[in-house]
C-alpha cells in the first residue's frame, strides 16, 4: 500500500511556495517597513529620512481624539449592529416560510453588490439639509441636522455591516433544533425562558464570530467617517491617511499604524478568549 | 509668417472657425507651400506635434468646479484626446501624490508658493513655451506670473488668480460681518453649527492666524500656538472640514464657509443672497498655474491642453464658468464690462492691500502640518 | 416581528431606490429630480473613463481572484499535512492578514512598493542604460493593485477552503490511493469535486471584495483608476446621476447573475440521479 497522506516535502513546499512568497512581499514586508519607518524622521520636504527615535511615539496622544472616537464608535457601531441584525436573523431562520426564506436571504445580501461608494453617496444625500431633515421640517418637527454628525456616522456604519451580521447568526440559528424549543415548552417553560435558555445560547457562537469581524473592520474604518462625518468624526483610520496624504509624514503615521495594528490584536485576543467561554473557542477561531 | 502665426491659423482651422481654403490662404501657403511642408521640417514638425501622436487621453489634475466642461468637449472634438480629470483639496495632497510617483498625470494645477518646492523636489518639466504658442507672456499682469519662474526657468504658467476670503448665506446670517475675527467669532457663538474651513492647512491656519492679526503666513512657534488655539476651540462648533464647500451651502447644511472668489461667483448664481467677505486684516491672494509633471506619460497631449486652455477665446469661457480674474489681458479684452467691475473678482483695492501671497516653504513646513493634522484629528 | 423585518429591508433598501430612481433623472444633478430619461445610461456608456475604470476594475478583480484562489487551494492542501513550525507560522500569517485594517495594508503596501521601487530603479538604470528614461521602469500600477488585493483574497481563499477540508471525508482518499490512482488523479477526481464548493466560494468572495475595494487601490493603484476610484472623484467633481447610472447597471449585473446561478443550481438539482 502507497502512502496517500504523506507526500514528499518537494511537493508540500511547492504547493506551499507561492503564498509564503506573497505572504513574504506583500505582508512581512510592508509591515516591517511601516515598523522601521516608525522610528524615522520625517524628511524636510515630507516622507522618510532614516533615524531611531522613539518620537513618533512619544507623540501618539497628540491623535488620542482619533483612538478614542475609534474605540469607542466600533464597540458601539458592533453592538448597534448587533441589535438591529438579532431579530431579523431570528425572523429568518425560525420564523419565515421555507419558500420566501430564500428570497428573503437574497435580499439581504443584494444591497452588497451596488457599490459601497454609491450606496455611501446615497446617505450623504438622505441625511443632508435637502433629504431627510427638509421633510422633517416640513413636518413642523422643527430643524434638524444629521449629516457630518456621530449620529450619520453610525448610521452608515450600521448600513454598510449589518449583512455582515446578519449571516452568521443566522446559520447558527437555522442549525437550532425546533424541538428542542417545544420540548422546553411542554416543560412549562415561558416561550422567553425558551428563548434565554435554548435559542440565545445556541445563536452565541454565530453572534460572537459575527460581531468580532464587523468589529474588526470597524476598527480600520476611514470612508464611512470620511463622507458621512464630514472631517468632524475622525477615526484613526482618517487620522492615518491625513498623515500619508496631506502632513506626508511618513514615520508618525507608521507609527500611528502599529499602534492600531497592535491595539487591534490585543483587542481580538483579549476577546476571544472572554468568548471562548460563550460559544466554545473553536467556533470564534477566525484560521 | 512664423511659427506661432501658422500654428494659430492652423488652430483656427481645426477648429472650424475657417475653412481649409482660407485656411490656406490665410497662411499664405496655397497649393504650392503644402507641397513645400513635406519637405521643411520646421513647418512638418509643430504641425506634428499638434495633430498627430497625441495619443487618446490626458491626465489633469486640477481643483473642484475649476473647468467648463463644454471647453473639454471642444478640446476633445479637434484632438480627439479625452481628459481625465481628478479634483483635490489641498496643494498637500497633489505634493502627496507626486512625491509617491507613480500618478500618471500630465497636466496639474498648483498654486503659486508651492513651485518653488516642486522644483527643488525635480517634479516638474521646465515648459517648452514653442509648444504653448498660445501663451504671450507680455499679456500677462507679472504679480501673478512671476510664481511660475524659478532661476530663470519657465516652470509653470498662470491659470487664474483669486483671494481667499469666506461666503455668508445672506437669507440665514444678517449680521454685518467684515473681518476674520467675525468670522470665527459668530462661527462659535451664535452661528454654531453651520461654519465651514478648508480641509487645506494654508487658508485654515493661515486666516486663523489672521484673527490676532498675524501674519497669513507666519511660521513662528507663539502665533501658530495661538491659531492652534483657536481651531481647537473652533471644532466642535464647525459644521464640516471640506474645501469643496459649496454642495453643503446649497442644501442649507451650511451657512457661512471659508472660501475663494470663484466658488463665490459660482454659488451667487443659485443663491443671490450670497455674500463674499474679505477679512479686513488681510489674508491670502493667490495664483494658479499650469504645469507639466515630469515624466507625463502624454506630454504631447499636456501641451496640447495648456496650449488650448491658454487661447485667449477658450479661457474666456473657462472665467465665465469658474469666475475668476486671469492676469492674461487678451483675456480680459473678451470678457463682459460687469465681470470685470464685479466686486468679488475685483475687491476694493484697500481691501486688496493687506492681502499676502502664500510664501514659499509653507507647503512643506512640517509644524503647520501637524497643527492641521490635530485640529483635523482633534 | 413581521413589521421589524419589513422595516429593516426598508432600511436597507431606501438608498438604492433612491440611487435607481436618479439615474432616469433628466436633470443635472444626483439629488433634485428634473424628469424621466436615459440620457446619463448613454452618457456613461460613452464615456472612455467609465469603461476604462469598469475594465481595470474587472481585469483586477479577475486577476486577483484566480491568483488568490489556486495559490490558496495549493497552500490549504499542503498545510493539511503540515505540522510544527511551518504551521505555526502560516497560521499566525493568515491571522494577521485578515485582521490588519485595509488601510493599514494600503498605506505600508505603498510606502513599501515606493522605497523598494525606489532603490530598485537605480540600480536597473545603472545595469541596464536602456531603461533610463521619464518613466521609471517599475512603477505602482497594476501589478502592484493585483498583488495587494491576492495577498487578502488568499488569506480568505484558505481559510475557506481549509474549513471545507477538515469536513472532508478522508477514507474516499485513501481507498483512491488503494486502488493505485496517481496522488495527481486523486487530486482531480476525488479531492477537487469535495472542495470545489468552498474553492468557488472563495473565487467570489475574493472577486466581490477586489471589485469594491477603494482604501488599498486609492494607495496602490498608481495611475491606474478603478470604478470605486472613479466613483470616489466624483464624488469630489460633483456626482451627477451617471454615477447613479453605473450603480444601477452593476446592481442589475449582479441580480442577473445571482438570479442566474440559482436557476442553473436548482436545474442542477432537480436532474434525476442516476442509482
């Protein structure tokens, strides 16, 4: 009998080659050129001049606003997120008929393919002095302002992630065994003891892992803030590429970069480990 | 008949405003010089240049509503190149994009103090003036030109000049506003809300500075602590940070916004009620220029384009459009009395007086950067 | 509960009506409604720009995603067996690939690209004077934006399709190599059909994500323009409802598709099985 499952190493390091290369120049590399530019100096007419210095992190609380509008705005965008997305994931997966579920799942997933940047436009013109608050004014509501507002902000960031989170939730849930509900019932159990005790904590693993990857990406969030906060909501994201595109100073905005890149990590970490305890760690493992 | 003669005909000609035989006749060339043409370089050569490799496509980059559109279609109907513009906001992110490389622009606009530092940085190609041979220097106010010279060489030639002053909507504001200091004082106080600054560090700190009477352009560490001051207490009273302002003004977001000449004329015909307020302590004049980024994959069609924009006929419809002053008096001569009388594009000369051009070294100036950077960030 | 429901698709529907709805706008402009007509459908039709940014867009995305999709299978199959160290590693890299912001990735892609282009460009010039020239013979562009957006894709390809590989079943695998089948044929015929699945989701995940992204391509593309630049200018330029249009179509391009598939995979399944 041939060995099937263990073939040559020749063979595993050329199917293995191509991605170690592109993970090699295209990841380890620019993030060890954004560790060492971190402790440069920006060159007189902008850029980078070689240097070791730890200025440009002694200088980070000068962008403390960004980080803390950062970590506080995705927390908060996620749970928001998480809120709106629960009951229309529950909808789906228990509630809806087999034969429009389909079609409602579709729909949910549709909006993702009109451009994010279009889409984003379409708010910036909702929430402007001629959309939404000019009909609210016409009400008699008296005036309003949504647009460059946290409040705009965090309405795009729901828009934009919410079949994010509705997805993940939702497989967890369709997996839910219904009688596991009814046998809870004939137990005399309230249809919300149910809920607490058989629905939520089954639907946890879906919620966690869900949650984690709209918040991951909120962390990196520049556009959103961009149109719709109107250079008044800044996210590190936007404090980044003010520092690449207008101050060109390369080694603090590198050094703003590891910063968010290492905040990121120790977040996700310290996050999956409190998860793991809710929905079992190999659910919430991202690799 | 020189040169620039025979290439202004041929322009014409092109451009359908003559007929081929007077086209001919006009260039005194008749049957016989066209003959003559394929042997004398110097007459195949300009003609070359003009009609022939221009390939489809030009690069500009250039500044928010700053082009008639109709022009480009022109442009695009005689040479067959199309343009492809982007807009910007600030002259930082234009030095940004250069210094990475790699852009692909032909043509860009930048403004008058940041030449200077392009040179040094070998980012532009000194102009080639026998292929603009629409361009007349001596037609030209020289205040506003000589920003384009730099050790003697041609670098960049004027577009259009302006000031920076800021617009009120006059239905929503009717205090008497006249100088910077009103500005940001209504801005934080009854008018909260409803201000806009340029996402631009010159004319945002710049008329900062201006509130305590500095310099438009000082770089002392005291006064820019000040002005930092100030946008600091500003913020959370701004409406936005946006140098393309005039959207928010239209819908009513927005009441009052820094702002320059032309978007000022621009926003005068759908808001008559608009007013443009030069700050009585003086603040930014300024000029725009033409320049060919080195290296511009279509430098045929680059100089195809200032050549075109720089025809007296097409940049007067370009100032109709955009609605600011030109320093080319060919231009002016086509231009309408009640433009060139009309107190946003030619302010009261004591109110010109203490206005300063934008001083060089300013777009590279590191402290400046980082005061916008944290005002932005803040 | 209904209601709720009823709510959240308005909700997430109200813009893109909004963005169809403007695209048949006669007048000038994105936001005030003039009258019916299809004249911004045949201005962005024309328009070279529009067609040059929707071809790069779909050359990258195509690029990227085929790149991404064959090098991430062959990695995910190789690192099945893989133990120890090599793991370890690989593991940590995919990790981060996928959780470093998207901007983080642009930004240091293009700081990156330039210093190394930088160097590399002299010393081409200097081996080989033929290069030297305006334009410098390694610049961002394409090449530089389908690399940046295969190094997430395949972060994403092999996660996917790992997942797909642990539920496989193995004991087909073997009974293939029993039966003396080459490990190429066994690749083909028995590994290949399990996976395929997750190797086609992966393929349009990865084509979705490189066809919308505008963060790395604003960093990396160079001169190059994709339709979420495009869009992105415009927006700077003053949108007018040809940019409406363009969404419209892609909306509408995609909807096919879907619609499409779901047709083709429920024929699929309703063939009779042969016992």
């Amino acid at each position: 009998m041939r060995n099937a499952t263990g073939p040559s190493p020749l063979l595993t390091a050329v199917l293995l080659a191509p991605g170690a290369l592109w993970f090699l120049g295209l990841l380890v590399l620019p993030l060890g050129v954004v560790i060492v530019f971190s402790f440069g100096e920006r060159a007189a007419v902008g850029g980078y001049q070689a240097a070791f210095v730890l200025d440009n992190y002694l200088n980070l609380p000068a962008r403390w606003t960004a980080f803390k509008n950062t970590l506080v705005l995705a927390p908060i965008g996620t749970v928001v997120c998480l809120i709106a997305a629960y009951p229309l994931a529950y909808f789906l997966a228990v509630k809806a008929r087999p034969e429009t579920r389909t079609a409602l799942l579709i729909l949910v997933i549709v909006p993702f393919w009109t451009s994010f940047l279009i889409r984003t436009y379409a708010w910036m013109f909702i929430l402007g002095g001629r959309g939404l608050p000019s009909l609210i004014e016409w009400a008699g509501l008296g005036e309003v302002r949504f647009i460059n507002t946290p409040f705009a902000v965090l309405l795009g960031i729901v828009y934009a992630y919410l079949p994010l989170m509705i997805f993940p939730i939702y497989v967890s849930l369709e997996k839910l065994d219904k009688r596991l509900l009814e046998a809870s019932e004939d137990l005399g159990a309230s249809p919300w003891r149910g809920f607490m005790q058989v629905t939520l904590p089954l639907s946890a693993p879906g919620a966690v892992t869900a949650c984690m990857l709209v918040f991951i990406l909120l962390m990196g969030e520049y556009l959103i803030p961009q149109l719709l906060g109107g250079g008044k909501v800044f996210f590190i994201g936007n404090a980044l590429v003010d520092l690449f595109l207008q101050s060109r100073n390369w080694p603090f905005g590198s050094a703003v970069a590891v910063s968010l890149v290492v905040i990121m990590l120790a977040t996700v970490s310290v996050y999956m480990r409190f998860a793991g305890r809710i929905g079992g760690a190999r659910d919430v493992s991202l690799v | 008949m020189n040169k620039r003669d025979f290439i202004h005909q041929l322009w014409r000609y092109k451009r359908g405003s003559i007929s081929r035989r007077q086209f001919l006749g006009a260039t005194g060339l008749g049957l016989a010089s066209t003959v003559l043409a394929t042997t004398m370089p110097e007459l195949a050569g300009p003609r070359r240049a003009f009609a022939g490799e221009l390939g489809d496509k030009v690069a500009l980059t250039s500044w928010p509503s700053y082009h008639d559109e109709n022009n480009f279609k022109a442009f695009t109907e005689q040479t067959g190149v199309n343009i492809e513009l982007a807009v910007f906001g600030s002259n930082e992110e234009m030095m940004a994009k250069l210094q990475a490389g790699g852009t692909g622009w032909d043509v860009f606009v930048p403004t008058n103090y940041t030449i200077p530092d392009y040179v040094s940085q070998d980012l532009l190609e000194p102009l080639d003036t026998s292929l603009i041979p629409n361009f007349d220097a001596s037609a030209y106010e020289t205040r506003f030109t000589d920003a384009g010279t730099v050790d003697g060489k041609l670098y960049a030639i004027s577009k259009d000049w302006g000031t920076t002053g800021y617009v009120i909507n006059g239905g929503k504001i009717t205090d008497p506003m006249a100088t910077w200091k009103d500005f940001w004082d209504l801005s934080m106080t009854k008018y909260t809300g409803r201000s806009m600054v340029h996402d631009y560090q010159l004319t945002t700190i710049g008329n900062a500075l201006k509130y305590y009477g500095y310099s438009f352009n000082s770089i002392d560490p005291k006064e820019l602590a000040d002005a930092e001051k100030l946008l600091l207490a500003a913020k959370p009273h701004l409406f936005g940070i946006n140098s393309d302002y005039k959207p928010s003004l239209l819908s009513g977001d927005a009441w009052a916004s820094v702002a320059w000449t032309g978007d000022a004329l621009q926003l005068r015909r759908d808001m008559p009620d608009i007013r443009y307020i030069l700050g009585q302590e003086g603040g930014e004049i300024w000029s725009d220029f033409y320049a060919v980024v080195k290296g511009a994959p279509h430098r045929a069609a680059g100089y195809a384009l200032i050549n075109f924009l720089t025809d007296p006929a097409v940049n007067a419809k370009e100032v109709l459009f955009h609605g600011y002053p030109t320093a080319d008096s060919r231009t002016n001569a086509l231009l309408p009395k009640e433009l060139l009388e009309d107190p946003i594009m030619y302010p009261a000369a004591e109110l010109l007086a203490p206005l300063e051009f934008g001083a060089a070294g300013l777009i590279t100036n590191e402290a400046r950067a980082e005061i916008m950077a944290r005002f932005k960030s803040a | 509960m209904r209601g709720y429901a009823a709510l959240i698709y308005v909700f997430l529907y109200a813009p893109i009506l909004l963005i169809v709805v403007f695209s048949f706008n006669s007048g000038f402009s994105a936001s005030d409604f003039k009258g019916v007509s299809f004249k911004w459908y045949a201005k962005a039709a024309t328009n070279t720009f529009v067609i040059d940014a929707v071809v790069n867009s779909l050359i990258v995305a195509a690029s990227s995603a085929t790149l991404a999709t064959v090098f991430g299978t062959m990695a995910a199959l190789a690192l099945q067996r893989v133990k120890g160290w090599v793991r370890t590693v690989f593991d940590g890299l995919i990790y981060v690939a996928i959780m470093v912001p998207g901007i983080v990735i642009g930004i240091s892609t293009l700081i990156a690209l330039v210093s190394v282009f930088g160097l590399l460009n002299t010393a081409l010039v200097a081996l080989i004077p033929a290069l030297a020239g305006p334009e410098p013979p390694l610049a961002l562009g394409f090449a530089s934006l389908i690399a940046a957006h295969t190094l997430f894709n395949l972060a994403l390809v092999i996660v996917i399709v790992r997942a797909r590989i642990a539920g496989m079943d193995r004991s087909l695998i073997e009974a293939s190599a029993d039966l003396y089948a080459t490990p190429w044929r066994t690749f083909r015929q028995v590994t290949l059909p399990q996976i395929l699945p997750a190797v086609l989701a992966g393929f349009l995940l990865g084509f979705t994500f490189s066809l919308d992204d505008f963060v790395i391509a604003f960093f990396v593309a160079g001169s190059k323009t994709t339709l979420p630049i495009f869009v992105f200018s415009s927006i700077r330029r003053g949108v007018t409802p040809e940019i409406n249009a363009i969404g419209t179509v892609v909306l509408a391009v995609s909807l096919i598709l879907l619609f499409g598939s779901q047709l083709l995979l429920r024929r699929g399944h309703g063939r009779p099985r042969r016992a």
